[in-house]
C-alpha cells in the first residue's frame, strides 16, 4: 500500500512538471509527431513566435517558421558530415537526433510578424516502448540578448584593437606606480621607442621633460597643500584624486627631440574603486603650437606696425626740419670746408634713418591685391631701376627668363624682392663681374606641383656657412655701419607673404665662388598665404624734404647683411 502511494505521488509530481514546462513563457516547447507536424506548441513558444497553438498545431512543421537558408546550409552541412543526401527542411532538423546523437544548435526563428530572433534548439527524439521514433521535442531558448552580448563584445574587442593600433594618438597604460605596461603604436610612432624598449622598464615621467616635471609637481603641491615628488606621482595626482586632468607636456623622443604633446590622464580602477593603472592618452599638439606662434608673430608685427607709423608721425617733423636746416647751412656765405664735410656726414645719417623708416614702413602698409605677373616684366623693371648702380659698379647684369613665365604675387613686394637681392648681389662683386637673374619652371619632387624659380646669382666673394645661416636675421649684418640688417629678412617675409620660399646657397672657395638666392613662386595662380602683418592706422606721411634720384633708387632697397 505504501508503495503505490509513493508510486501515485510520483505520477503527480510528474504531471506538475510537465505542466509547468508546457506553460513555462521562458522556453517554447514544440513537439511534433514522427513526420514533424507540431503537436504540442506551449506558452513560451506562443510568447516568442507571436502564433497561438492552434494555428501551427497539426498544420506545420518547425521548419516553416525558421530561417530557410539557415536550414539549407544545415542541410548541406549535415550531409558532407554524414556522407548522405539530408532534405533542406524538418529532416534537416532532427536528423542527428534521430541517430541517437545530442544535438544543441542555433536557429533563427521567424515570428508570425516576420520578425526574427535567435534561438538556441535543443533536440531530442520521443521513442514508445519498442523504442521506434514517434515524434520530436524541440525546447528553444531566445539567444538574442547573448548575441547583443556578443556582439557588444566583438565591437569593444575591435574598437580596442582599434585604440591600440591608432597611430594617431599616444596610448600609454601603467600599473598602479607607472610602470609602463601598454605602449600603443602611436606611441611608437610618435615617440621613436618600441613597445619592448619601455614596457616593464620605464614610467611615462622618464619619457618627458624633467624641468616640466618640477614645475608642475611645484604648482601642484601649492595648489594642494601637499608634497608632490616630482616625477609619475605629478603626471597623474589629479586623476589618483579622481580629478579631470587635461595638460599640456613635451615628450622627448628616443634621439633627444621633443614635441608638445596634450595629455589626458585616467585612473584605471578594479571592481573595489582600487586604482591598479592609469591611462594617459596623449596628442602631438605641434601644430597647434605653430599655429599659435605665428598668431603670437602676427600680433607682434601688428604691434611693430603701429608703433612704427606712430614713431613716423612723431620724427616726420622734426626730421625735416633738421634736413632742412642742414641745407640752409649749406647756403651761408664762406662756411669752412672741415664745417661742410661735417654737414655732409650729419646729412648722411639722417638720410639713413629717412631710409631705414622708409624700408619699414614699406613692409607694414597694406599690400595690393595678388595677380598674375610676367616674371620677364619684373627683371626687366628691377634692372632697369637699379642702371645707375649697375654702371656705377661695372659689372654686367645678365637676364635670362621665358617671356611666358607668369608668376603670383602682389607687384610691388616682388619688386622690391628682386631689388634687395640684385642690390646685394652688386654690393658682393667687383668690375667687370657677372651677375645672372635666371627664371625656370621647376617641379616639386613628388611631381605634384610646378613651381616658378628665379636666382640671383654673382660671382662675388661669397659667405661661409656661419654667415648663411644667420642671412635672414633681421639686424644682422656684415657690413658695419652702413648696413642694416634689413634687407633680407624683410625679403624673406615678403616672400613667405606671396606663398614662396627663399634659400641662398653660398661659397668662397673654388671655381663656384659666389653667392646664389633662390626663390620659388606658385606659377598657378592662387591666394597667397598671407602673413596677419600689422597695417598702420593711417598712412606714414612722406618726409618733407628734397631728395635726388640716387636717394629715390637708395630708398628701395636695403643693403646686404
């Protein structure tokens, strides 16, 4: 007796459970009979698939209501594995099952909307007493949050490896006391070492300037209150304290250069909120710091522009009146010779500084519009304006240039080019001497571009390589008193303005003795990249006094160095 009750309680507890799995929404079960028409469709298989029961139950089979490709490549798959022809539908589906073998797979199933989602399907074969197959119970699990998952994880993995393998940005992770245990490959790029040459060895403070190692760890121990050792514990105190840190810092590169770099600095932290690394992300911010120097320079020359056409206004006066009080002098009776030859040496000096403000202020007024200029044209007229000096020193002026060649750029600063370089160039040779202007059509070395050169060049007695590198400095000069150091520098900034270049080649040796300017101009025409020059309020008034053609020609250019 006691034994059939537990028999009989078995039986219910059975039939609970069978209930309970038919009317669980977290699963569906599907059973089908021997041929795969659905027999048995529960809750959970209602709840994912959108169908009732009773419109799949003895009316299809679970391969209508899945993806049919998935089944063709199952189909196709199953029978290279089992070396027979398996049928693209329910077989396809049950058939490892019917052979006794566990079978677990993804299927995507199609909801009565014709949506879809993924599902995991495990298979089993119904068997009666005689162990023949008489159906198949299919329970599916919906995937779809574990693909999202996976997904999720595939993008971070991919954007991670797309973090490490950026070239653009320096990715350098530390453990929680610097050492540096992630150098990515920008960080190799930018910084010259490998990720094998700094890993486990070095932190990113031995990678950077010490001085600004010093001063920050000073600004941020008086900020704080606090003792900051200067070195890893000051590039990263602000983010250890869970503080936005942004920076500025000069990495120094692996041959001894540096570059600015912004740094962004992250503690790295465990599921406790330990810290056990720290991110610094960093950017090479030279280009912005070229930027922000030429602006600096911009200003400065705004300033300089100005403060010189407030100078011109002040000295225009009293200048003149000095000039002209030396000629009056001039006029009176029986002035003593050694009184003259004083006179000739004061009115020397003042017709320098007319023509040193003259030369400034020429380079800080507003500049024409850019055009297109024949390049023979502009020789021509340079020459032409420079004769008196030309015969004056002897030596012969040759012009070689294509009448075509056209050249971009505001007429009278290239002019004025021109006229420095020839003037220099007549300063630098004795009689009888050649000087050649030559204009040419040059390409750049990737072919990209053409390109006008034009060279001075003279026989002269050259420089040597100390000098050349100093040749655009302005004030420098190599000429004592009577030069004033202007001349080239304000020939290369007008240069620089009409989106050209300029170089001198120089020697004072040998058979190629002499000295070469080259500048190279867009034979295109395009806008010129305009330097942010500083124009004067108001336009300098001329200095009021007498001036001779020989100063006229003086007073547009500037002697060499």
């Amino acid at each position: 007796m006691l034994k059939s009750n537990r028999a009989k309680k078995s039986l219910l507890k059975a039939d609970a459970l069978q209930r309970a799995i038919f009317n669980s929404a977290n699963f569906s079960s599907i059973a089908t009979d021997a041929d795969g028409v659905i027999q048995i469709f529960n809750v959970g298989a209602e709840r994912m698939l959108g169908y009732t029961a009773a419109e799949v139950m003895n009316k299809v089979t679970p391969a209508d209501i899945s993806d049919s490709q998935e089944i063709i490549a199952r189909a196709a798959a199953l029978s290279l594995e089992f070396g027979t022809l398996i049928t693209p539908g329910f077989e396809a589906l049950v058939f490892k099952a019917s052979r006794g073998i566990e079978d677990i797979y993804e299927l995507t199933y199609c909801r009565k909307d014709n949506s879809r989602f993924p599902a995991i399907v495990s298979v089993t074969a119904l068997r009666d007493g005689q162990d023949a197959i008489i159906g198949y119970l299919l329970i599916g699990t919906d995937n779809s949050a574990r693909k999202r998952a996976e997904e999720a994880l595939l993008k971070a993995g991919a954007l991670q490896r797309a973090i490490f393998n950026s070239a653009n940005f320096s990715s350098i992770a530390t453990d929680a006391d610097g050492v540096i245990q992630i150098f990515n490959v920008g960080a190799e790029r930018m910084l010259g070492y490998t990720a094998a040459e700094v890993m486990n060895k070095v932190t990113p403070a031995d990678i950077s300037d010490p001085q600004e190692i010093v001063a920050r760890a000073a600004a941020l121990s008086l900020e704080f209150g606090t003792l900051i050792t200067p070195g890893f514990e000051a590039l990263v105190f602000k983010a250890s304290r869970g503080i936005e840190d942004i920076y500025e810092l000069t990495y120094v590169r692996k041959d001894g250069s540096r570059f600015p770099a912004v740094v962004s600095v992250t503690a790295l932290r465990d599921g406790q909120d330990a810290i056990i690394g720290y991110l610094l992300i960093g950017t090479d911010n030279s280009a912005r710091k070229r930027v922000e120097e030429a602006l600096l320079r911009s200003e400065m020359l705004a300033s300089a522009g100005r403060m010189a056409a407030s100078i011109s206004h002040e000295i225009n006066n009293p200048l003149a009146a000095m000039v002209n009080t030396l000629y009056l002098a001039r006029k009176v009776a029986n002035v003593p010779a050694e009184a003259l030859g004083y006179l000739d040496i004061a009115d020397g000096e003042l017709m320098r500084i007319a023509h040193i403000t003259r030369q400034t202020l020429g380079f800080y007024r507003e500049s024409s519009a850019a055009t297109s200029n024949s390049v023979a044209d502009l020789i021509g007229s340079v020459v032409n304006l420079l004769q008196a000096k030309i015969r004056a020193n002897g030596a012969s002026v040759e012009q070689q240039c294509e009448e075509a060649l056209q050249v971009v750029g505001i007429p009278g600063e290239l002019r004025q080019v021109l006229a420095n370089l020839l003037a220099n160039s007549l300063d630098a040779v004795g009689r009888d001497c050649r000087i050649v202007l030559r204009a040419s059509t040059s390409v750049d070395p990737n072919g990209s571009r053409r390109r006008i050169r034009i060279t001075v060049a003279d026989c002269g007695h050259g420089m040597g390589a100390a000098t050349s590198k100093q040749i655009f400095d302005p004030f420098f000069t190599t000429k004592g008193t009577i030069g004033t150091g202007l001349g080239l520098w304000v020939c290369k900034q007008l240069v620089e303005k009409n989106s050209g270049s300029i170089r001198v080649r120089s020697t004072t040796e040998g058979l190629r003795r002499g000295t070469t300017f080259s500048i190279m101009f867009p034979r295109d025409f395009e806008t010129p990249i305009a330097v942010a020059l500083g124009t004067p309020t108001a336009e300098p008034r001329a200095i009021a006094f007498p001036v001779s053609a020989a100063s006229l020609e003086s007073a547009l250019v500037v002697g060499v160095c």
